[in-house]
C-alpha cells in the first residue's frame, strides 16, 4: 500500500482519520497545517540558504 510504504505508522493514523464521518473537515484542516509548514520552511530557506527542507530547489 502507498501510504504504508511512505509514512509507516503516521500514514496509517491519518488514512483511519480521513475516512471517518468528518472527512472532509479534517482533510481542510490536514492540508491548511501542511500550508504553513511550506510556507515556514521556504521562508527559513530565504533566511538561511544552507539550510533546505528536502527536495526544495533554489529558484534564484
């Protein structure tokens, strides 16, 4: 399975939340934390050019 294979325990924690009744609440609130996570981690790498969360590319 994909997701097992890509975050072990953790996918599968979030693969029994979305497929309970409030789906699509949580999927707005999973995708909205993630949001600020990119966007924390691209401003972190304009501060600090050395440090690069994995499998960012400098666009400059």
């Amino acid at each position: 399975m994909f997701t097992e294979s890509v975050g072990g325990p953790f996918a599968v924690f979030l693969k029994v939340y979305l497929t309970k009744k409030r789906q699509v609440h949580l999927r707005k609130l999973f995708l909205s934390f993630w949001e600020r996570i990119l966007v924390y981690l691209s401003l972190l790498a304009e501060k600090n050019p050395e440090v690069k969360p994995p499998g960012f590319v400098n666009q400059s």
